[in-house]
C-alpha cells in the first residue's frame, strides 16, 4: 500500500518535492504509459487540495485526447490552440490561468471549473502530452505550482 500525502502544514515547495518523488518512485520501473498516467492522476488528486480535475491529454495525430484523470467527465478531444490546454500544447508553455473565464477560447468542459494550470510535457523538443489541474477556486494556482508540476513533466517525459 503507497500513502505518498504530505503532511497537511507541509510548505507547499517540499510537498512538491515529495510529490516529484513519489512519481519518480512510482513510474521508474514501470514502461506502461496508461498506467504511469494513471497513477500520476492519483498521486495529483491525493496531493493538492481544491482540485476538481487532475490528469492527462495526450497528443494524437495533432490533437490532444484525453488520458488519464480524476475528476467528473472530460472533453475528449481538444484541437491545438483551443482553451488552455490546446494554447499549452500549441505554443509548448506553460499555461497558469486564475480565471478561465477571461482566457480567450475557454473550453468549459466543467463549469465549475474558475483556475488551471496546463504544463505541457515534452520529450526532444515536441509536446506529447499535457498535465492539466483545474479548480473551483479563482486564482488557486502560483508559481511555486507551476514550478512543481514543471518539475514533474520532466521526470515524466520519458516514462508517458
């Protein structure tokens, strides 16, 4: 049995350590990619509060399709430069949003949905997935996030 959780008065820094670890000790012997995403949506949803959505959107045939997730039901495709996600897999950025509702092209797929950050994940050079939190919460996600789950697509390019 895996219990990854930080401590609940953690900083936020080293709970993305211990975060960063616990994929890496999850998903280094492991070549499935399904399953590594899975447990990587797990291991997001376990870790970080006020979340309503955590997981993955594969690139396909020059699309992002849904992968792994934890959440209520997803839109399954999303073309390149549409919503957040599509604006990260795009442009290979980034994507730290505190009100969705004045990104340009919001895809709502949940409405209760009012911040996210999309990190894309990208192996030489090419995106070929994307890490996608959303919130209820405005405003929900900082830099020190967007650093951790940075940090994260990089152990995870190789092993997804």
């Amino acid at each position: 049995m895996f219990d990854f959780r930080p401590a609940p008065d953690c900083p936020k820094p080293e709970a993305y350590r211990q975060l960063v670890d616990a994929a890496d000790a999850l998903t280094s012997s492991e070549a499935d990619v399904v399953a590594n995403m899975a447990n990587i949506a797990a291991l997001l949803w376990d870790f970080l509060p006020d979340l309503n959505w955590a997981g993955f959107y594969r690139m396909v045939d020059g699309e992002l399709v849904l992968g792994p997730f934890v959440g209520r039901p997803a839109c399954i495709r999303i073309p390149l430069g549409s919503g957040v996600c599509g604006a990260a897999a795009q442009n290979g950025e980034t994507q730290l949003v505190e009100d969705v509702h004045a990104f340009p092209g919001h895809i709502a797929c949940d409405a209760i949905t009012n911040s996210e950050l999309v990190v894309p994940v990208m192996r030489g050079g090419e995106v070929i997935a994307v890490i996608d939190l959303d919130s209820p919460s405005k405003a929900r996600f900082d830099q020190d996030d967007r650093a951790g789950i940075e940090r994260l697509a990089e152990i995870l390019a190789n092993r997804i």
